[in-house]
C-alpha cells in the first residue's frame, strides 16, 4: 500500500511540474521533530520526521505544492506494551508567502495542507489505516543564493478520528501533533525567484 500511495505522489508531482511549467519550482528535503498531542499522546513520545516537498509559484504571494513526510513517533509503554507510532503524511499544501528583505530573499510564509495520513499505531491487532487530515502552520524561508534556500516550519496536524483507533473508554481516540523542521529547498527553474 506504502509503494502504491508513493508512486502516485511520484506521478503527481511530475504531472504537477509540467502542468505548471510558468511559475518557479523547487523541491525540498526536511526533517525535524514532532510532538504528540491529545489523545497520540497517550501512546507516542516526541520523535522525529524526515521528508521531501514541491512546491510552485502563482505570482509572488501564493504556491502550491505537495508534501511527502515520514513521521517515527518515540516508544511508549502501554499497558506493558512498547508502542513506536509511525504516520506518513502526503498532503496538498497552499502558501501565503509575504517576500521581504533586500530583494525580497527572505519569505516568512503561511502555510496549510490536506491529504491523507497513513496512521500505523504498533499496537497488537491494529491494522495500519490511511485517514484524512489537514495541516496549518507558520515558517519561514532565505535564500541562501540564487538556486539554494534554508527555512524552517510548524505546523500542527490534525488528523480525522476513526471507528479503529479507541480511548481505553471506547471513545474514538484523536490524532494529532506538531512538527517542528527545518528545510534546504532547490529552484528548479521554471519563472523568477520568489
């Protein structure tokens, strides 16, 4: 299933990257933290992310592109049982970018998201389950030179409950959390910088 959904994220962003040939495009890697939040929680400790982005301009406020991030979440003991959460975000995210500095090389931007969340919660008889969800955050982007950026961002991610996932109530268990990355992106042409 991991295979299938990665191929077609392939497929999407070099569908994507000729559909859009006008604007400028990169491509990123990022990787950072994460910090379980309600319910996660209760069954996850701070771990780490490691991803890959695109992104294209439209005009020197607004972009879109996707996200692709593995999410390894630290272990935790559960009624004497070692859980090691694991979510594979891939995502479509939007950009509200607001350029500053001396020739506009720094880009403090918002950004959010919404796709689909692959929820793999290592716990004993629990299948992995892809879930939608959406993501909100702020961050921040420099150009390093002409073709090169560094940036970080936080987002949180709120991911929809699911009849599979429960509270040891019986209530559905919320999915959600924060990351925190940083980022090295590369122009891939296409129109002028951001």
């Amino acid at each position: 299933m991991r295979l299938k959904i990665g191929i077609l994220a392939g497929a999407l962003l070099l569908i994507a990257s000729s559909a859009f040939a006008a604007g400028m495009q990169w491509l990123g890697l990022n990787g950072g933290a994460q910090f379980p939040s309600g319910d996660l929680s209760d069954g996850a400790n701070t771990g780490w992310l490691l991803g890959g982005t695109y992104g294209h301009t439209l005009g020197e406020k607004f972009a879109i592109g996707a996200d692709v991030n593995y999410n390894a979440f630290g272990s935790k003991t559960v009624a004497s049982t070692d859980l090691s959460p694991k979510i594979v975000q891939y995502t479509a995210q939007g950009y509200y970018i607001m350029p500053m500095g001396a020739g506009k090389t720094q880009f403090p931007y918002i950004k959010g998201g919404l796709g689909m969340y692959s929820v793999d919660t290592d716990a004993p008889g629990l299948s992995t389950k892809s879930l939608f969800g959406a993501n909100l955050g702020l961050g921040w982007n420099k150009m390093m030179n002409a073709k090169t950026s560094f940036g970080i961002d936080g987002l949180y991610h709120w991911i929809s409950q699911s009849d599979e996932f429960k509270k040891a109530n019986g209530d559905k268990a919320s999915l959600g959390y924060f990351s925190l990355s940083a980022h090295v992106g590369w122009d891939m042409g296409g129109g002028a910088a951001k």
